[in-house]
C-alpha cells in the first residue's frame, strides 16, 4: 500500500480499498500483512481494529508523497522485508513490482492500464520512460499480471506479447451500500443536499483531456441554446487535472451558472448524487474499467456514455451509448431518448466483492500448491 496518496489515488485507490474490504469479510483462509507507510497508515489501521479477516499493518519508514524517495526505497528494501515476513505471496495491486523482488516469493501485480501509450502528452519524458520499463520489468518477472478487463488484457499482450500466458483478467471489486437516506443525511455536506434537491445531471470525473468533458460542456451550451437546458445543472464531482482550464470552458461557451464542479466528494457523497440525479453521464473515451457507470445503474440510474476502450464490455451493453464520442449533437440526442424510457437498478452479480474474492482465493491456493510440487 506504499503508493495510496489518501484522497489522490482516485479510482486506484477505490479499488484497492475495495478490494481489502472484501478481503476482510470474505476471506477467513488467508492472513495479509499490509505494508504502508508513514503517512497511509491511519487509513488502513481500521482492518486491525474490525474483528474481521487475519490483517495486521506493517509500517514502512517512507512516505507515499514523497514519490522518489518512496519508489527507491521500495526497489531496494521491499522484497527483502517481505522475505523476512516470510510472505508466501506479494500481492502488488499497482505495476510496480521491485527491481529487488527476491527469487523465493511469487509476484501478482495489477496493471490497470497503458495510459502512458495512448496518451503521452500527460507524461514527461522521464516518466513515461520509468512506466515503459515498469511495465515491461513487471511484465517479465511477475507470477502472474492481473488487468481490469478484457480491453486492457488485448491490450497488454500487444505490447507485451511473451508474457500473454500469464496474464489474467480479474474484474474490479464494486460494493452496493445501501442508504435509508431520510435516516443517514448526517455525513452530507448542506452544499451536496442542496444540490440533490435540484433537478441534476451527475458525472464523475478527473479534469483529464481524455474523460472528454469538453464534449459534455458543449452539449450543454448546445441545449441551453436551444432552449432544452431549462433549469437543471450539470454536476461535476472528481480531482485531478486543469481546474483553471475547466473554468475557461465554462466561460467560453457561456455555462457557468449550468456546471457545478463539487470538487473531492466522500463516497457518502457520491452515493447521496447518484441516488438523487436524473440521468449519470460519463463522456470518457479511455478507461482501466470505469466504476462510476456501474455503481450508477446499480441505483436504477439510467447511464449515457461512450463504446470507448472496455465501457461497452463492462456496462454488459445496458447503458445508452454515443456512437460519435465527441459529437454533442449525438449525446443531445441520446440524453433527450434516455429521458423518455424508464430506468430500472441492474444487478452486475460478476462485479460483487464475495465473488472476486473467491477468484484470488482460488488464484493464491493455485500459487501454493504450485510452490509445493
């Protein structure tokens, strides 16, 4: 856990913690030891404190944002503790898998996405640089390399074609919490109650070039221009990305009083505008896997989005989807169709924690008796 940036990690981060959510109720067979560091720590101490599954935290002399003094002390130090440990199987839910990894212990890592090939311009050259031997190291020397979905799996065999046979698609964990909200408001910023009292759209997104929000802000203009906005809102909630850029947009194309942009939301929060929104847009074009879509159509919410990358793979084609991603005039016309048919809450049986639970259970028994022959 030496890479989770508390509230930075953003649908990383969900997962992971997900994940060991699951772990904790699910799994009674296995013990974790959870290496964080020093500034991660109180967010993971709950597992120790819970009662549920076999975790304890071991505490690393390094901090998660301090990022190069973080990576170098995990290349050098972090297989030689786990052996000391005496892990049977370093699970590393991130593509980072020590130059140091220790012969003895088998390596899972998770490789989300190759986001840095498809978009470079985010990355400076020396980062993408550090990814491309990441991934390439991880690719060689991991036990087994687990992708979000069947998109990123095709996608990491193009590149990486000699390790295509121990590669795996494990889907990502998605709770369903159930609120009884008229009893469980206490946690709800008045500022996020006020807006569910409006009639809203909601997305959730990062600020990056390729969640194509441009598109979405355009449709808006393109509505409110013809009369069809009215008086809802567009509300925006996510972290990462150009906020000042965001707010060119929305005066460019005259929108300011139709967007609202809540900044970080807690996953109470999310879940209060998911229940309470109209319909849930996701405009991206490039996704791991993208939660968002599936937690919003598990509340009944009708979804419109895009086909793009693995979207269309993981919705099961339940969504109302834009065939032409960037063309407004497409997202006004399925919006206005998603409008008039009624929605229903979809149930993704394949996405519940207990179940992919029991896939890496059955995957780390199929690492031991293989450690045995």
């Amino acid at each position: 856990m030496l890479w989770v940036r508390v509230g930075v990690c953003g649908g990383t981060e969900s997962f992971i913690r997900n994940l060991l959510d699951g772990f904790w109720r699910h799994d009674m067979a296995n013990e974790y030891v959870l290496f964080v560091s020093r500034d991660n720590a109180e967010s993971f101490r709950g597992y120790e404190r819970k009662g549920g599954g076999d975790m304890r935290l071991c505490v690393c002399p390094v901090d998660s944002a301090s990022q190069p003094r973080r990576i170098l002390w995990e290349n050098l130090r972090l297989a030689r503790l786990a052996r000391r440990r005496q892990v049977d199987v370093m699970f590393i839910p991130v593509y980072s898998m020590p130059w140091t990894w220790g012969s003895r212990i088998p390596y899972v890592c998770v490789i989300h996405d190759l986001q840095a090939m498809h978009y470079p311009e985010y990355f400076s050259l020396p980062r993408r640089m550090f990814l491309r031997y990441e991934w390439r190291h991880t690719c060689r020397r991991g036990y087994r390399i687990l992708t979000d979905s069947d998109f990123c799996r095709k996608d990491l065999e193009r590149h990486f074609p000699w390790a295509a046979d121990r590669m795996q698609v494990m889907y990502v964990p998605i709770p369903e919490q159930i609120y009884k909200w008229e009893q469980s408001q206490e946690d709800i910023r008045p500022s996020i109650r006020t807006l569910a009292e409006r009639d809203f759209y909601y997305c959730v997104s990062s600020l990056l070039p390729h969640k194509n929000l441009d598109t979405l802000l355009r449709t808006v203009e393109r509505m409110r221009e013809q009369g069809l906005w009215g008086e809802r809102r567009l509300v925006i909630s996510g972290v990462g990305g150009d906020m000042r850029k965001m707010e060119e947009l929305l005066e460019r194309y005259d929108i300011a009083g139709q967007v609202v942009m809540t900044g970080f939301v807690s996953d109470k929060e999310r879940d209060y505008l998911y229940e309470h929104c109209k319909l849930f847009l996701f405009p991206s074009v490039f996704e791991g896997f993208g939660m968002p879509p599936i937690e919003a159509m598990r509340r009944g919410k009708k979804v419109v989005m895009t086909r793009c990358s693995c979207l269309e793979e993981i919705t099961r084609g339940r969504a109302f989807y834009v065939d032409e991603p960037c063309s407004p005039v497409c997202w006004q016309e399925q919006i206005r169709r998603a409008e008039l048919l009624s929605g229903q809450r979809e149930t993704f049986p394949e996405y519940e924690p207990e179940n992919i639970v029991r896939q890496y259970q059955q995957l780390w028994k199929t690492i031991s008796e293989k450690g045995r022959e």
